[in-house]
C-alpha cells in the first residue's frame, strides 16, 4: 500500500523489542510500509505535528498498555481532547490495551500500588471516549481491556487479540516446527528502585535457581527484550547462555525473535511477548504474571500462568510445572488454542482489516 501514516505508540524509543513487535505486526498485517512521523504519548503534539499527522493518510494508534495510568500525565498535557479535535484524518485504534498492578501486588513488589482504574479522573476517561469515538477502527488486545473499557461506558471497542499473535502465517495450523533442545526463559528486569530489597533478591535467585535445576536437563536460555533487561540478569548465569533481543531499526524484520521462540521446547518467563509469539507457533509456555494483561491473556487463551504477586509458593509452583512438560506429563491443548486463535482473527479480520481496506482501498 503506497500511501503514508502517522503512529502514535507509547513504546517508540524505549528500546523493547517486544513493544516494537507489536508496530511490527500492524504494518505487515495493514500492508503499510511508510510511516511517516511517530509520535510518542509523552510528547507535545504541537500543531507542527498536527499537520503533519494531517499530511499523512491516517493516524494509527497502537500500544501494549496505551490506556495505563502513568500515561494519564501524559494523555491531559501533551495530547489532550483539543489536539484530537484537530486531526482530520481517519484515526485506527488497533490492538491496545491497559496494564493494573492490582493493590495485592504490594507484598511481593514493596511498593506502594497506582489507584485502581476506576478512579482514573474524569479528563481521562472524557478523552478516551471521545477518541474511540472519533476512531473507525477501535480494537483491544484481551478480555481485561474491553471489560474495562466498557464498563466506562465506551461503546466503540472490539476485541480482537494483540495483532503479534498472527505473525506466524499459518497461526491456525495445528502443527508446529520441529522444536530444538531448549528452553527460554523471557527475562524483564523487575530491579527498580521503588522495589524492595527483599523482593529484588528474590527473584534474582529465583532466576539463577530456574537455569541451574534445569540447565542439567536441557539448554537453558535467558532471552532479554531489552538492554535494561540485559543489565539486570543475575551474574551467575553465564553470558553464553543469555541472548539479548535488540531492537531492530527496520520493525519488519523479527525473524531472530521468532525463530528461538517458535522453535522451543518451552517458553517461561516474564514477558508477554515471548508468550504471545510462542503461542502463535503452538509452542508451550508458561507465564509469570504480575499484572493484568498476561493474565488476561493467559485466560483467554488457556494457557498456564503462575501468580508472582501475594503467592509464597510461586518458585515451587512454576519449577513443577516445567518438570511436566519437559517430561511430558503435561501437553498444550492446542486444538482448543487454535481454535480461539481463529476466533480472534475473525474479529480482527472484521473489525480491522476490512474496515482499514475499505477506508484504503
């Protein structure tokens, strides 16, 4: 498609490669190969920008956790309700969601939690649904999203899954490539300074325990989304085992991301996108949740997850389970995941790809 787009992605300059999957995803799916300016959530749309974005064919708004609390500054001082009322170009929201730390997380964090979503101030929830409104496209990753978004009272929202989850062309195949003999651990660096000692200890050693108890028994390989995941990765792992992601300048090109994933035993770990990409292949996995999307996909989807927040038992928890599918006492139930892959992408196809084709065509 010859024509050019404005984006507007929290995730751009953060360096995760896993977020950029996500833009990644969108333009091969939309067949877009120009983006002409991106936009980050915390800068000022000026009115430079906004005629820009004006110039340009469309504006497509996408993000991994778009509608989150920490954006809310954001959202009211640099692109509020009186910028949007002057873009004038169809406006795609495509595969966005929202991230809630629930209070419970408190003990094993150690910090004191963000307000629940419901107490988000009016201006936020007034742009929100002014800009689902506005929008001819307006889709949500998981269940907890949509829930969410409308029970605010937003009456323009689809549920069609992240768009990454089709990635993989023959997502709905039953099969899956021949996997190799190892397991990837998808590592994110939980070491902040509002953490507390005690909890930053805990999963350092989790960690290490994780590569050492199974790395007797297959190859072990902790795979970083980031450099502020690479840093954190504790100093008894070897750095031969440890491979880091690094974000890509060319969005189109994730062939070294979803070849390691696709072809793993397993999948474990932190990061949504190694889960996501994993089930795209049919590949198990087993994610450590500590907020509400990967849970809310994991649901979805009927996957297994393990809770890291309020459980004293999640180390245990998740080194059984790893036990079972390497032995194969535990399988994926890959007929009924494939079909819900299949569910999703009739929504996608209908909410998305033919309004976006109608618009464009």
């Amino acid at each position: 498609m010859n024509r050019k787009f404005s984006l507007l992605d929290p995730s751009l300059q953060k360096g995760n490669i896993g977020d950029d999957l996500i833009v990644g995803a969108i333009q091969k799916l939309l067949g877009i190969n120009d983006v002409e300016m991106g936009i980050h959530i915390s800068t000022k749309l000026t009115d430079r920008a906004i005629d820009i974005v004006n110039s340009t064919d469309g504006l497509i708004i996408c993000g991994t956790n778009l509608y989150e609390k920490r954006f809310e500054t954001g959202w009211g001082a640099n692109i509020g309700l009186e910028e949007f009322s002057k873009i004038k170009v169809p406006i795609a929201i495509i595969g966005v969601g929202l991230s809630i730390w629930k209070e419970s997380r408190r003990r094993f964090l150690g910090i004191v939690p963000v307000k629940p979503w419901n107490a988000l101030d009016e201006t936020g929830i007034a742009l929100i649904k002014c800009l689902h409104k506005k929008s001819f496209i307006a889709s949500v990753r998981d269940e907890f999203s949509f829930d969410t978004l409308i029970n605010l009272g937003v009456d323009n929202v689809h549920l069609t899954g992240c768009p990454s989850l089709f990635m993989n062309e023959q997502f709905y195949n039953i099969n899956r490539p021949a996997p190799d003999d190892y397991v990837c651990f998808s590592y994110k660096n939980m070491f902040h300074s509002s953490l507390s000692q005690q909890a930053q200890a805990r999963f350092a050693e989790f960690v290490a325990e994780f590569h050492a108890r199974f790395s007797c028994q297959t190859k072990v390989l902790i795979c970083c989304h980031s450099n502020d995941d690479l840093n954190a990765v504790p100093n008894r792992i070897p750095t031969s085992d440890v491979v880091l992601f690094s974000p890509l300048s060319d969005r189109l090109n994730y062939q070294p991301l979803l070849n390691l994933y696709s072809h793993a035993k397993l999948v474990v770990g932190v990061r949504l996108h190694a889960t996501i990409p994993s089930t795209s292949f049919n590949v198990p996995s087993i994610t450590l949740v500590h907020d509400s999307r990967s849970e809310s996909f994991c649901t979805m989807m009927g996957l297994p997850w393990v809770t890291i927040i309020d459980n004293d038992g999640y180390e245990n928890e998740t080194f059984e389970l790893v036990s079972e599918f390497l032995s194969g006492d535990r399988e994926l139930a890959i007929h009924s995941i494939v079909n819900k892959k299949k569910e999703l992408y009739g929504a996608f196809d209908q909410y998305v790809l033919k309004p976006f084709n109608a618009m464009y065509s």
